[in-house]
C-alpha cells in the first residue's frame, strides 16, 4: 500500500496517511476531503559523490523545497 501525502485546502494541514483500494483520504485535523496530493518521497537521497551535498532535510540542499523535506 501506498503512502501518500497530502494538503488540506480546507484548512492547510500536511498530512500523510497510508490509504488501502477503495478508500478516500480525509483530514485529520478538519475531516475535509478536499486535498491535494503531494509527492511523498519514501527515503532521502543518497549522496552520489563526494561534491553532491546530502539532502539537510529542510531545503538546504538545493534540490527541493522545505515543505517537500518535511
């Protein structure tokens, strides 16, 4: 089953939730089910070599945005 991430449109909550066939993901904060859905990435990235700057976590890296690192 996939993870996926989320953005309530109701009320601007991030969530991830882990969906099974048939289910519709709602917000845990406001129950909305308007969302969209956000690139979930299921580890950080490696390092490829010795002058590629290891992603920080929070958008340091160069190679995404904070919100997406979160």
């Amino acid at each position: 089953m996939p993870i996926y991430g989320y953005v309530c449109n109701k009320c601007g909550h991030r969530f991830e939730t882990l969906l099974y066939a048939n289910e519709t993901a709602s917000c845990p904060t406001c129950e909305g089910t308007d969302l969209d859905q956000q690139l979930s990435l299921i580890a950080r990235p490696a390092k490829a070599g010795p002058d590629v700057p290891m992603c920080d976590g929070a958008g340091g890296c160069g190679r995404c945005s904070p919100d997406l690192c979160a």
